[in-house]
C-alpha cells in the first residue's frame, strides 16, 4: 500500500479506537450510576459486583470508596 493509505488506514483506526473510549466511558458513568442506586437501596457491594458481572473493587470505585 502506499503511504497515503497508511496515513489514512491510521487515522481511520485511531478514530475508530477514541470512539470506542467515549463508548466505554459512557458506559462506565451507566453502570456506577446503577452501582450508587443500588446500594443506597440496600443492595451489598458483593451483590452489586455479582449482579453487575463486575468484582468488587469496581463496585467501590464507583461508590468512591477507592
């Protein structure tokens, strides 16, 4: 390929990637949000991880316990 597709190819990917970023941090700011209404209803930071499919460290984080 010449160099003028591999610029393109690269800056095509790297968009591709920070699309992906502010895909996961969005849903990052959904799941804590559900972590922080869960808990306030009760639910353990245990149960919370479990159900999340998440462990428990990611829990606290959200609960700003780290």
């Amino acid at each position: 390929m010449s160099a003028d597709n591999e610029r393109a190819a690269l800056e095509n990917a790297g968009r591709v990637w920070s699309a992906a970023k502010d895909d996961e941090r969005a849903a990052m700011a959904t799941l804590y949000a559900a972590v922080v209404a869960a808990h306030a209803a009760g639910v353990s930071e245990v149960e919370a991880a479990r159900l999340a499919g998440v462990d428990r460290m990611t829990v606290r984080r959200a609960l700003g316990k780290l």
